[in-house]
C-alpha cells in the first residue's frame, strides 16, 4: 500500500455528532476526590452494555472543592458556591443528567438542585431505593460511613422514609473507622484494613442488622459481597448502574 | 503542640474556590475510546505529587464522535466537527489547557487549534521532543500505531524534525497489528497477546530500532519498559506528566 498517495481532506462528509437518538449526556460533579470519580467513571464505563452504547458523560473534577466534612463539623468553609458553579458547568456544556459520586456531599445537593433544572440522581436516594425493592422485609441496615454523613442524618432520613432504622457504630468504632478511612486515603489497601472493616461490619450485624450499606466511596475499596454473610449495599456501583440506566432511556 | 487549642472555626474566609494559585484546569478531549481516557486520567492522578496538589480537571469523553480510522481511510465520516464541538465546550467550561489522549487523532488536530485559543498540548511533540531530550545520538525510532496514525504520517513527520527516521512492521506485520489492538480493545490482555506484542517490538529492534515508540493507548496496556532491552516511550505516560508539569507552572 502506497500511504503517501492518500488524501484525507476530500469526500469525507461532514457530520456534527453520530448522536441521534435519544440518550442523555451525564454530567459528573467530581474531584471529591478524584480518585473516587475515576472509579465511578470505570463504573459507568463498565455497566454500558457494549462498545457501541458508550454513553458521553462530561466530568468537572474539582478537587478545589472545599472538603465537606470540615464544612459540616462548622470547622471549614462551604463547598456549596463550589457545587453550584460545578453544575452550572456542566449544564452550559451540554450535561442533561448529573450525579455526584460521594455520598457525604449530598449534604449540599441543595446547590445543585436549586440552580439548574437538570435532573440530579440522588446516591442516597438510590442507594436505599434499592435496598427497599431488593429486600422488602428488612427493618434495619447497618451504615459504614464517615462522620459528616451520620450527623447530616443522610441514609437516616432516607432509610426512615421506607421504614427502616439504621444501625451505626458505637462511638469508639466510629472514631477508629474514620481513622481506618483515612489511612485508606493516604496509602491504600492492605490485609489488616480488610480484617479491620470486615470486624466493623460484624459488629453492625451483631446488632441486627441485616444489610452493610457501603456509604463511603473508600468502603467498596476493602470490602466486596464475599466478605460478609450478610448483602453489601455499594451505593458507588448502584449510582453507576442507575446513571447509565436514566442516560439511556433518554 | 497540644492540638485541642487550636479553634480553626474561626476567621474562615467564605471562598468560592481554594483555588488561589496559577495553577491551570486541564481540559481533556476523551472518549477515544473511553476506556483509554479513563486510563489516561487516571495517569493525571498518579502524577500529581501530593494530594493537595490534584488539579482540576475537565473531561469531554464523547464516544460519539466518528471513528478516526474509517475517517482517515476515507470510508466514515470526520470527526473534525466533533473535536471542535468538544474544545469549544471545555474552553467554555474553564479548561485552560486541552490534550486529547489518543495519538491517532492528532491527525485532527487542526479542529481544535483553529478554533480555539487555549493552549494544546500535542501527544505527538510531546513523545518526540522526550525521545530527543532523552536519547540525543539516536538515528532510529521503532514504531508501533494503528494504520490510521501510519498513513497521516504523526510520527514520520515529527520524528523527521529531530532528524530521526521511523520504523514501521512490515505490511504483513501491520495487519496482524492491528488484529492484534481490536483483539485487546474486544476481550483485554493475556499471556499470548503480550507475547504477540513483544515480538513486533524485537522486530523492530532487529530492524535497527533504538527506541520502541507505544504510538496507541493499547500498546501499554501490554507492554512495559521491563519486557524490552530497549526504552520504551509510552506516549500517553509523557502527555500525562507533561499535562501535570504545565497545569503546574501556571
């Protein structure tokens, strides 16, 4: 073949976008962090039916976001303007979907949902929605999650709307599951956290519960389906699987 | 220091962005395939020196713009609208840099350098700009691309400005090349593949190759500098830290 000959410049014809059905394009409010939003993005990639159904999904990861759980112990400052600004983004740029992949954030979905139109899936929302419809007689759900989501009540409130208690950690454990997360985020997984967080599971069984709600994007890292004798609720997956799912109804 | 003095929720300025310094947002044009933009972001990541220091990053995956490789071959239509759309959208939204990590269409490139004036940062000068840093007293540099980046000549012309010729596989050894990337792009990586690779890289080698030159986002998948007995340059690995290194400077 005589490469030298070929002309791109001619008889290719112009199309804007081979996008002409009627899927949504998803927006990702992201950065919180970013290797949590990489993670949900592989998530989206890998619950798309084929090659062919890849979905456009526009990412506005901004890890300048003021961290929000300083913000909600009243010992930061807000994310809210920054959340704001990041949907507005992501709404002028084409998004028609948005989602937020982390759970605690959902504390200020207000500045979302109050500033653009755009239709926002709720992690929370669709975390215990699943949870309703897969397991319809359960009465209490065990909640691994970091300090700022229990004490915006998060998965309480959204849990007692079905009519479900939440189980949470005893004091002590909770102070040293904040410290097993962050030693997460600062050096990733070993043997020893996987004892510990399944030790942390346990014990929310020990006292009833009969679902583990993964309620930290970190806690999926460590624990998997197969560790516990008992469901593992992963809201990052079932966010992923329901984006995907809106976007393609269109 | 005793700690439990310090009262931080005080004197909190109210900011919109902790976001004070010079550093740059990256824009990135993706979706080319999306798999390999996640891999590519995921590169951003790992090469940000601590987590203070993530920057912000814009992602464009649009899996829907044409096929550069039918474009290229004359037989689908031109993404060039597409990657326009695409740098006009992330240039609105904040993006202060834009790469695009897919070497191929770089061929492209014009649809966004034309028709914005944020700065681009080009795969193609960048992985020969490192060769010719790194390795002054090379003469040849093995190549391994998709047709679609052979017959446009990237690389050639490129490489032919830092006085270093290209060498391709022979016609028989492109075509199983390139059933070799569709197979990874279908079903991923195993022992043959890598094995299969490997020896297109020493075919290169025995034809005077200095240099093997992963000129596809696939061929890292596969390949690593340990499996060569000369250096690798991962193309997508140079765009990365070349893109964290100029978000940096400001």
């Amino acid at each position: 073949m005589d490469i030298s000959s070929i002309d791109i410049s001619t008889n290719i014809p112009e199309t804007m976008e081979t996008d002409t059905n009627n899927e949504k394009t998803i927006g990702i409010i992201g950065g919180l962090g970013p290797e949590a939003t990489a993670d949900f993005f592989n998530r989206i990639i890998r619950n798309t039916p084929t090659e062919k159904d890849h979905l456009h999904v526009i990412i506005d990861n901004n890890p300048k976001a003021p961290n929000r759980n300083p913000a909600i112990a009243g010992t930061g400052p807000s994310p809210f303007e920054s959340f704001k600004q990041s949907a507005l983004r992501l709404k002028q740029a084409g998004a028609e979907l948005l989602v937020m992949p982390c759970n605690t954030a959902h504390a200020f979905k207000d500045a979302i949902i109050h500033n653009v139109d755009t239709p926002f899936i709720d992690i929370v929302e669709e975390a215990t929605a699943h949870i309703a419809k897969h397991y319809p007689t359960i009465e209490k759900a065990g909640l691994l999650a970091v300090d700022g989501c229990l004490q915006t009540r998060l998965y309480h409130n959204a849990l007692a709307g079905w009519e479900i208690e939440t189980q949470c950690l005893d004091t002590r454990a909770q102070h040293d599951f904040m410290e097993l997360i962050y030693q997460i985020k600062a050096s990733g997984v070993n043997a020893d956290i996987k004892q510990t967080m399944m030790s942390f599971a346990r014990s929310l069984e020990d006292n009833g519960a009969e679902v583990i709600i993964a309620g930290c994007t970190e806690v999926p890292l460590v624990l998997s389906p197969k560790d516990l004798s008992i469901p593992l609720i992963d809201s990052t997956e079932i966010l992923a699987t329901q984006c995907v799912r809106y976007a393609r109804q269109g």
